[in-house]
C-alpha cells in the first residue's frame, strides 16, 4: 500500500478546490484526486454552467435552508475573492421579470423571500425595467443589485493555483474507484489512466464528487440513500453585436421561476435566461463581451457523461424567451455547450454530513446552482465541520 495523507478530497471541481485551499490554508496536509486530464479543462459542473453569481433569491429557509445562507455568503465571498485574485467578475445585477399579472403576483412572493434571505431586491414596474434594459418587454421585474457574472474556469483555476501554493497536492487522470473503514483511517482504492490500481490510507476522506457523489458515498456506506439524478442543461448564444435589437443583457435576465412536474418529483427551475458573458479591455479588466447566453434548457440526461448529441432545435430556446425579448430571431442562436447538474432526487437542499456509517468521511451531496456561487461558503463551512470554527 502507497504512502498515506492525512486528508484526502475526492474531486476537484470548484468546491474541492476551495476547500483544498481551505484545509491546505490552514496547516493540513491534502491530496486531491481528479479523475479528468486537467483541473479546470475537464467535463464537470464547474467548467458548464452559466457563470451566474446568485444573489440568493430563490431557496426557502424551510426546505432548501443551505442553499439560502451558503448562497448569500458565497456571493459576498466571492466577490472579494474575484476582486483580490484579479478573477474576472461583474456586479452585473439581474432582473427577474413577469409578463403576466400571474408573474407579478409570483414576483410579489419572491421579494418576501428576498427580505427573509436578507437579499437586496426592489420590485419595478415596466417603465423602470426599461431604464435598465430597454430591450426587454416585462409588466414587472425583481432587481436584484448583487447578482453578477464570474469567469468560472479563472475562478477555478485560481482556486487550484492557491490550494497548490499552500501544500496541496493533486494528482489528476486517477479515479477513486473503492473506499472502506479501517481502525487506523480509511483505505483508499484508486485507479490511475492506464488501468493500473493502488490503494493508500487516508485519516479523513472528503466527497466533492459532483456528478458521482453518490457511488463515492457508498463506496464508504453501502446503505448510503442518496441517488444523483443528472441534468442536462443546453445552452445557446447569440452575438449582441450583429444588430442593434440584439444590444440587451447588460443584466442577468431571468423570466419568473416556475416548477416542473417530472415522475421523479417536483423540481424548481430558474427557467431559460438571458446572461452577458465576459471579456477583458486593454488594461486587462473584466467587461462585458459580445456574446449572451441563453439557457439552460434541461432535460433528464441520459447519463453522467451526456455532453454530446443534438441539441434541442433553436425553436425551443426561442420559444421560452421571446416573451420578454422579443428582438431575438430564432436564427440568431446557435449552441453553446451543454453542461450536466449533479441533482439529487428527492433532495432540494445540498447535504453536507459526515457518512453516518464512517464519521471520518464529510460528504458533500448534490451540489447543485448556485454551488458555484456558494462554493466558498459550502468550503468554509467544510472546513470548519472538519477542523472546528
Ligand atoms: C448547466 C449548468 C448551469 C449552472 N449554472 C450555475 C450558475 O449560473 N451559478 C451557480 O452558482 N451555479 C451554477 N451551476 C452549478 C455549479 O456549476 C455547481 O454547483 C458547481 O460547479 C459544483 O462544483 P463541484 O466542485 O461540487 O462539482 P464538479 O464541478 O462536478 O466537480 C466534481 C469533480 O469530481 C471529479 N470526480 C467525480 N468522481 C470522482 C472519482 N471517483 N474520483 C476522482 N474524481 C472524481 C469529477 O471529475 C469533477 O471534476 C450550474 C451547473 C450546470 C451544470
């Protein structure tokens, strides 16, 4: 058996490499294991999302309480973060919109739960949504100041850079494939690119595994309950430059949230918005770039790996943003990526625990949006479960 380390972090997505950076910040010695060729190349959320920083609107204190604290830290914390890295980000603000009197009575919840959340949100009315964005049609909209946009593979890679800066080791192309309870830690079975395996002892195991979280946890606990239930989400983009009705999305623009009613349960979704990209000006400082995207279209994916295949016909994407933009030509899109979400059915909350079978193990479950605002706060918060505050 290979030498042992005294924490080791399966994954290195965003959140494992801000608690990489957390523990290695703070005098622990961790290895970080990564199944993808690269850290901030690879196909995982981190890399596929919309690059929103949530304000923390959406998730009530009663049945998704983590994703509404972590959240509203991890947007203040990551601004800081951006701002003291040089990781290019935009206070950009958002605006939720209704087309309809259903909409706006949907909104007028919304922006109760804002005060709950402690959110700085103002409810406006169609004359005042188009002082900020005279392009868009709406009866009304939530403005919501502290949203914005991050370079999500800068902010990883940054966050890579900084856990290795502090001692961190990560060893890519190496999948965590076993993990079982021993008196003396945890043993750890790893499969390397060429097929090759080996085993170490780790005193404490963290599961960061995005989409895999769930075999991870029960490699540990075999009565482990949770079940990934991945989600494809498409996007498409269109260049704000080719005509003047397409100069929009100076904001996140997001239609009102809705639920979907699938056979796996109840879920919540933003819906398909409008979200400026970012690029840099000669002095290197982030700007707002040519391209908006809009997305995500989700679909139940056919796996975990289910990046490639059709997209879903431009129609659709259309479809769901011509009511509030009604600039926008079908033939204006084209696609973007696709990116897959680390659901977890039954769940609408992140859950961090510690397995109950293997108090040694910290498990980071269906870190789902916003787990890319959140992921310095899901860290610290890590962190402190791990260490003590
Ligand atoms: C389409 C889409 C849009 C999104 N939009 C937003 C947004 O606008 N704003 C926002 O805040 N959030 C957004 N999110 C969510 C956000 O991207 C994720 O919550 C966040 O990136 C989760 O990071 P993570 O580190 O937990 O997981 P991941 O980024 O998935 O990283 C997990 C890592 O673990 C590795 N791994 C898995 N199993 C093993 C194993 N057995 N051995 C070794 N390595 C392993 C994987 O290769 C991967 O690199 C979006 C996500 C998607 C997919």
């Amino acid at each position: 058996m290979a030498e042992g380390f005294a924490i080791t972090i399966v994954g290195a997505g965003v959140v494992g490499c801000a608690l990489a950076m957390e523990l290695a910040g703070a005098g622990e010695e961790v290895l970080v294991l990564e199944m993808n060729h690269g850290v901030s190349r690879g196909e995982n959320q981190s890399t596929r999302n919309s690059g929103v920083i949530h304000a923390g609107l959406y998730y009530d204190q009663r049945t998704r309480p983590l994703k509404a604290s972590l959240c509203v830290a991890g947007n203040r914390m990551l601004y800081r973060f951006c701002e003291r890295f040089g990781v290019p980000a935009l206070k950009t603000g958002k605006l939720v919109v209704a087309t309809t009197g259903a909409e706006h009575a949907i909104l007028e919840t919304y922006a109760r739960r804002a005060v709950e959340n402690n959110v700085p949100a103002i409810l406006i009315h169609g004359d005042r949504v188009r002082e900020y964005e005279p392009r868009i049609k709406a009866r009304a909209a939530l403005l919501l100041p502290t949203s914005g946009i991050v370079d999500a593979a800068a902010l990883l890679h940054k966050l890579y850079a900084l856990a290795s800066a502090a001692g961190a080791r990560f060893v890519t192309e190496t999948r965590v494939v076993g993990a079982k309870s021993r008196r003396d830690g945890i043993e750890v079975e790893v499969r390397y690119r060429d097929g090759a395996r080996d085993r170490f002892l780790t005193g404490r195991l963290v599961n960061s595994a995005g989409l895999y979280c769930d075999e991870v946890a029960r490699m540990v606990d075999p009565a482990s309950p949770y079940h990934v239930d991945p989600l494809r989400g498409e996007a498409m983009k269109f260049y704000r430059t080719k005509r003047p009705e397409l100069d929009v999305a100076v904001m996140n623009v997001y239609p009102t949230p809705t639920k979907t009613i699938t056979d796996r349960g109840v879920y919540f979704t933003v819906g398909v918005h409008l979200t400026p990209t970012l690029d840099l000006d000669g002095r290197g400082d982030p700007i707002l770039g040519p391209v908006v995207t809009v997305g995500p279209l989700n679909r139940q994916a056919a796996g975990k790996e289910d990046y490639g295949g059709e997209f879903r016909p431009s129609s659709e994407f259309h479809e769901r943003v011509r009511g509030f933009f009604p600039g926008l030509e079908e033939e204006d899109l084209e696609p973007h990526q696709a990116g897959i979400q680390a659901r977890l059915v039954g769940h609408a909350d992140w859950v961090v625990e510690l397995s109950p079978a293997e108090s040694r193990c910290l498990n980071l479950l269906g870190i789902d949006s916003p787990g890319l605002t959140g992921a310095l706060a899901i860290a610290r918060k890590a962190r402190e479960m791990m260490l003590g505050a």
